[in-house]
C-alpha cells in the first residue's frame, strides 16, 4: 500500500482550489484543509479591500498551512493554498518536506469567468492580474504536478489522481 501524500493545491484564485481539493481528498481518502481558513483576519480585511497581499503577510498564514501539513506527514491530506512562489512553496516544503503540488493551470479568460460568476468569497476578480503577475509555475526540481482546469470538476480531480499516481510514494 503507498503511503499517501500531503498535498497542496495552487493556483491562482479561480482556479478551482476549493472545489478541486475536497473532491481531489474524497478521492484519495485523506483530510481536507481550506486554506483560506488559515489567513489572519487582517490578510482577509486587506483582500476583502482589494489590496494584494504582501510576502510579510503571507508568512504566517503559510506557516500555519506547513505546520498542518507536517502534522499529516505519513497519513495524507490535502490542503489548498494558492502558493504561486517558488519562495511560498519552499517555506511549506521547510515545514513540511514531503509535501507535493497540484498546480491547477488554465487560461485567464476562463479563470476570470469562474471568478466574475463565484458568491461571497473575498477576492474580488479585479486582483486576478497581480496573481497572475505574482505567479511561478512549479519548477522541475520541485515535486509536484500541473493540472488542466478545463471541463468540469470530476474531470480536473481524475486527471489530478492520475498524475499523482506517477509520484514516488511519499516518505514516511
């Protein structure tokens, strides 16, 4: 039997985080973490106002995120966190080091259009433009997958399974 991974699914906002990563841990049979969940009140005033987060905000939110995850550490899990530095992942990978990505991919005009048509999340459509300016794709040192957000969220989560299934195990 593998041992499950840790997972964190990122992305810019839009991508399907929150709707991916409980399907994506249904799927796996671990936990599921929402990453939003972790920020500060603070971080969500100042997204709520449509001002983008800076590295010193950040860092206590992906700490908080990379402590979860190493907790899950042999017992897998999933978490979503838009993560989009490499400097972010590396933070979570400092916590928790076998911690692996899906990064949910896709082109902005439809991710814009998820966006326009989502309800009471706090990022408004208007700061897509600094995530996407902000992002750094997974590198190939880093160990993780890149996923199509294209069609419908079962679609995503099996294409997601598969290409985790071409992963090492996990650690122990």
């Amino acid at each position: 039997m593998r041992t499950p991974h840790v997972v964190a699914v990122m992305g810019v906002s839009g991508t399907g985080k929150t709707t991916i990563g409980p399907l994506l841990a249904a799927r796996l049979d671990v936990p599921y973490a929402e990453g939003d969940d972790f920020h500060p009140q603070a971080n969500i005033d100042k997204m709520s106002a449509g001002i983008p987060l800076d590295d010193a905000d950040r860092w206590p939110w992906l700490d908080a995120i990379g402590a979860w995850a190493h907790g899950r550490r042999g017992l897998g899990g999933v978490v979503s966190c838009s993560a989009l530095k490499r400097s972010y992942r590396d933070r979570l990978r400092a916590e928790a080091p076998g911690i692996v990505f899906v990064h949910l991919t896709g082109d902005r005009t439809l991710i814009e259009g998820r966006m326009t048509h989502r309800r009471g999340h706090f990022m408004p459509a208007a700061l897509l433009d600094s995530q996407f300016a902000t992002l750094q794709p997974l590198q190939p040192d880093e160990a993780g997958v890149a996923v199509d957000v294209s069609g419908g969220p079962e679609e995503i989560t099996e294409r997601a399974v598969k290409a985790l299934d071409t992963l090492p195990d996990a650690p122990q």
